[in-house]
C-alpha cells in the first residue's frame, strides 16, 4: 500500500545526511512539513562533504587538492548547509555536525569504528525521535548505504531506550529504484511553495552546483518519496541473493554482475552484531577456490572460506565461528574499482539459523 507520510505535533524528527547537501536534496519537503505541523527536527550531517575533488576542483579552479584545501572545503560546506537550513526554515541549533571523514564511512563501518556507531545512537538519545529519516542500504553511494548499516546497528544497540515509531529510507544515488514505487512506499506531496523553498535550498549548495546543477534541482519535484522496507527490485536483483546454515558454515549465494561503474576483484565485505562486533573482507578468487578471511581493521588473516564459481557468481562458505548464524548481518559485494557500488548492502537473514 503507497500512503501520505503525514506528521504530528507529537513527533520527533531525526534526519541523518551522509553529506551536506542531502537535507535538501532527500528531505527538503519533509523538513518543511514537520516545522509547519509542529513536529521537532534534529538533522545530523556524518561527514562535512569535504573529499569531493572533482567539485572543489570545478569550483576554485584549482588541480591540486591537500589537505589544508579540503579543510578549507569543509568549513563552505558547513556555510552552504546553514545557508539551505535557514531556507528550509530548520534554526541551526537543531543541526549536529559529526565530522567523520567524507567517502570513509565503509571504512569506520569495516573497521568497527566505535566512535562513529556511538555518535549515531548519541544522536537516537538525544533525540529520542518518533520517526528517523536514513539512507536506504540499497543506495549506490557507498557513504550513504554505510551510514544505514551503521544507524541500524547503532539503534539496535540501544534496545528499548529509543522507541521509533517508523524508520523510514531515501534513496538518492540509484536512478532505477527512485523511479519505482513499491507496497511500502511513503509519499509527501509538496505545494508549489514547499518546492521552490526546496529548490532555494538546493541552490545554497553552489560548490555541488557547478557539475550537478540539474540533477540535484531535479529533487525539487512534487513529491518525496520515502520506504518503510528496501525495495523488492533491489533485493531482487543485490549481489548477495541469499545466505543458508549448511554445517559449519553459513554460505552465502553470490550474483554479482558486471556494471560500468563498479569492476574489478570482488571482495564480499561482511558486518554483524553478535555481543561482539563481526567485521570480515573475503576477498573472491576469478575462478574459485580457497579465499583468504581478513579483518578490516587490522589486516591479519582470521580464517578462509571456500568460493565454488567464477567471475562474483556462486557459493561462498564461511565458517560459522567467523559469522554466527544467528547474528544480524549486513553484507555487499566491493569492486576494486569504481567510485559508486554495485548494489549497496543487504542485511541477510541466515535460512536454517533458527530463532534468534
């Protein structure tokens, strides 16, 4: 069933933006509704947005891009953001910034960052909202579906102390399932005013402007469209078709495909909650065989597991001591190559784990 999404005066709105830019872009419409209804809005940025060259590069007509330039990158950023805010009507005290580094949220998620997990449910306590707004695991964008790995697991950690009445997903980076709707697909319809007040916001963030002008003003439309599940297509069609408990291990099906913008060795990247923090890299031999279990964080070789295919398509058998069945678990397939992924993260429901 398609519905409104509608708030109350008795909600509380949590927004978590990967990056400044995504408040407008994803919930421009919706931050509006909710300071018009009287419903309170907290908007958490993770990153500054600040290792994005080829718009620094655009945009001061500059080559070289150091460190000193990003941290100047950072700090416009964070003046193009309140700008789009005080246009969006949210005040700035009703903004946190994280800091954490832009296009490394992978990393903090594999390396099991605590920090970073600790700063999002930091956010869900302060908070305590009735209704977060994150970003789907199926986005392409790789900060993006990282921070909805790391949102869940930080919520999950902190049981029953935050009672959120719908976690609703945007989608931004994946033109093929922003244009479907589906049976758990939330829909804000937006006034004439709403849209132009949202399109003032966009245009705030001019160093985004100049190589994406009409892409980013082509959210300004008369809708947003949230989901309370990730997308059966997407699901459908992930990397990562399926995991089972066969033995000792858990084995994963694999369908990863080619795609112009993710290519290379495949490394099935693992995430999971099980009293202690799982985090594994298996990187994929092209024809099958032994594969080498790592740990992200320090590098050191945990385990192998045993890959039955070629070229990311086929089985996958990881020993259960390395990933309980009864965990909960997040997974996608890396490229080596490539700037956005293939499909996101999915989280995985082991078949013949039992009640967890």
């Amino acid at each position: 069933m398609i519905s409104n999404l509608a708030l109350t005066p008795n909600d509380r709105l949590l927004v978590l933006a990967p990056h400044p830019d995504d408040e407008s872009v994803a919930t421009g419409g919706l931050l509006q509704h909710a300071l018009e209804v009287g419903s309170r809005a907290l908007v958490v940025f993770f990153t500054d947005g600040d290792n994005n060259p080829w718009a620094q590069r655009a945009t001061e007509l500059r080559w070289r891009i150091g460190p000193a330039d990003r941290a100047r990158f950072a700090v416009r950023r964070r003046g193009e953001v309140r700008a789009a805010l005080e246009r969006l009507g949210v005040p700035i005290s009703d903004a946190r910034f994280l800091g954490f580094p832009d296009q490394g949220t992978t990393d903090l998620l594999l390396h099991g960052n605590e920090l970073a997990q600790r700063a999002v449910a930091d956010a869900l306590l302060e908070c305590r909202p009735t209704v977060v707004v994150a970003p789907s695991l199926l986005d392409l964008h790789p900060d993006h579906s990282a921070l909805a790995v790391i949102a869940a697991l930080a919520a999950a950690g902190l049981g029953d102390a935050v009672a959120v009445r719908r976690w609703v997903r945007f989608v931004v980076h994946n033109p093929q399932l922003r244009a479907r709707r589906h049976e758990d697909s939330l829909v804000l319809p937006l006034s004439e005013a709403q849209q132009e007040r949202k399109r003032q916001a966009i245009g705030c963030h001019k160093t985004q402007l100049v190589l994406r002008r009409s892409w980013l003003l082509s959210f300004a439309a008369g809708e947003e469209r949230y989901y309370l599940a990730e997308s059966p297509t997407g699901l459908a069609e992930h990397p990562v078709a399926e995991a089972r408990a066969e033995g000792p291990s858990v084995v994963f099906r694999l369908a990863s495909g080619a795609h112009a913008r993710s290519f290379g060795a495949r490394t099935l990247c693992v995430a999971a909650d099980a009293g202690r923090r799982i985090r594994l890299a298996i990187e994929l031999p092209a024809k099958g065989g032994r594969a080498a279990v790592r740990s992200p964080r320090s590098g050191r070789t945990v385990g192998e597991a045993e890959f039955v295919g070629a070229a990311g398509r086929g089985e996958v058998a990881v020993p259960s001591d390395l990933v309980p069945p009864d965990a909960r678990i997040f997974a996608k397939v890396e490229r080596r190559f490539g700037f956005f992924d293939e499909a996101g993260w999915r989280e995985v429901a082991v078949r013949g784990a039992g009640p967890t």
